[in-house]
C-alpha cells in the first residue's frame, strides 16, 4: 500500500520535473526601512521574484547591467521573472545605499 | 563649494549650540519639532526646484524629495500622536527655518542651470548637515524607543537622498 502510494507520487514529482525543467520558484525580496533583505539571493532563470515594500516610501530594483528595473509604490508587492541568468547587482534608484545582490543561475 | 560647505557646517554647529544654550540635550518633543522641520524645509527647496528647474534630472529628484519627506513626515506625524507628544518649537527649529528662508530667497534670484547647480549643490550639503545632526545629537538624544527607531529609518532615507543627489549633481556635468 505505502510502496505503491510513494511510487504513484515520485511518479507524479518526474512528471511534474519534466513539464517545469526549471521547477520555478517564487522568492520573497523585502524591501523594510531602508533594508533589502535578504541581502544576498540565489535564483533561476524562470523563477518569480516577489518584490514586497514594507515601506511608506517608493523604492526600487533597478540593476546595475541595466537588466530590470523594477519601481514598487509604497506598501505594494511587485512580481518580475527572472529571464537571464548572471550575478546582478541591484540598488533603489531614489535611495542608492540600498543594494543587494541576486544570483541566478540558468 | 568652500561656501555652501560653510552653510552645511554652520547649520550643524547651529544644531549643537541650540542644544548647548539649553544646558541640556534635546527632549522628545524638541526632537520631534526639529526632525519635522528639516523635512518641511526640504519640502519647500523641492517645490521651488520644481517650479525653477530647468534640467530634467533635476526636476525629478524635486519630486523624490517632496514625495519621501511628505510621506515621512505624515508617518512622524502618526507617531507623535500615537505617543500624545506634541512638537515644541524651539530655537535650533527656529534656527533652521531662518537659515532656509535665507537660502530659499538666495536660490530664487538664479536662473537655469546656476540656478540647477546651485540647488543640487545645496541638497548635499543640507542632507550632509542633517545626517550629522541626526547622528551625533538627535538619534542619541531621543529617550522614546519607537522615536529613535524612526529617526534611524530617517537617517537611511537622509542618507539615500544624498546619494542620489550626488549622482545627479555628477550626471550635470
Ligand atoms: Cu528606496
């Protein structure tokens, strides 16, 4: 009984595997006095980054190689896929010592 | 450059000898009353700069300006009501209102880009001048936990707003 439902479900994981190769993910970016946190993220390509502004004021993602740059109003949440991997430093454009990292693999 | 560092510099002993002349630190109140006061000063630079300016850059950053400090300074608002404390004027506000109204009435009589390099020069130097004061007297003056926290989120802000301003003074070359 057990065997069998386990196999039914490593079954199910290969196929769900297979249609999603990048099996994406959404990540959370809190963006809170001031913060960004976490400060250092690893992705992939594919993957959906949740953008949340915690603060009263508007911020920023913007990266320095020019690969997005995403604005988030005050207390709203943003969402952006991630469509190229790299290592992409990122800062608010109205708050520059705000920066972070964001690694994404292929 | 030599000048407007000297207004910086003068605003931030302004700060310290107000305090001094009292004989003692800031209270909550004063403290309140100040950083509010910094902000609406900068408020009114911006929307003089919007009315004023001529680059675009420069136009833009008037409007970050006006929108964060108007946003933190209803968000101190809520605060001091929250803690039933009521904002004392005092003479480093008065000070400091003084010296704007001055620089604000300096500012007005250019034109274009002076006009342009003058208020980008002057918003370094006036954030500059406000961080340290933060740093050095108000953040370690403030007695109410949730105060001090706010005037360190302020301080980040004042900070990132000097950053920016750097960079836009730099792209007006
Ligand atoms: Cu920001």
């Amino acid at each position: 009984m057990l065997p069998g439902r386990c196999l039914a479900t490593l079954a199910l994981l290969a196929l769900g595997a297979m249609a999603v190769p990048a099996h994406a993910a959404t990540i959370r970016i809190v963006m809170e006095n001031m913060v960004i946190s976490p400060a250092e993220v690893s992705a992939k390509v594919g993957d959906t980054i949740e953008w949340v502004n915690k603060d009263v004021l508007a911020h920023t993602a913007t990266a320095k190689n020019g690969e997005f740059d995403v604005t988030i109003a005050p207390k709203k949440t943003v969402k952006s896929v991630l469509t190229k991997a790299g290592t992409v430093d990122y800062y608010c454009r109205y708050h520059p010592n705000m920066k972070a990292v964001l690694t994404i693999a292929p | 450059m030599f000048v407007r560092l000297g207004i910086a510099v003068a605003a931030l002993s302004l700060l310290n000898c107000a305090a001094l002349a009292q004989g003692a630190k800031p209270t909550d109140p004063q403290i309140a009353h100040i950083a509010y006061t910094a902000g609406v000063i900068d408020i009114n630079a911006a929307k003089q700069a919007e009315e004023k300016a001529s680059n675009k850059e420069i136009k833009a950053f008037a409007k970050d300006m006006a929108r964060d400090h108007e946003a933190v300074n209803k968000q101190a608002l809520d605060l001091v009501k929250k803690l039933k404390v009521t904002p004392e004027d005092n003479d480093t506000s008065k000070a400091l209102s003084k010296q704007a109204a001055d620089k604000l009435a300096e500012l007005g009589k250019l034109k274009g880009a002076a006009y342009d390099k003058a208020y980008i020069d002057n918003e370094i130097a006036y954030h500059k001048a406000v961080n340290t004061a933060l740093e050095t007297q108000l953040i370690p003056s403030a007695s109410n936990p949730e105060l001090k926290s706010l005037l360190q989120t302020g301080l980040k802000i004042f900070q990132g707003h000097q950053q920016h301003a750097e960079h836009v003074a730099a792209g007006l070359k």
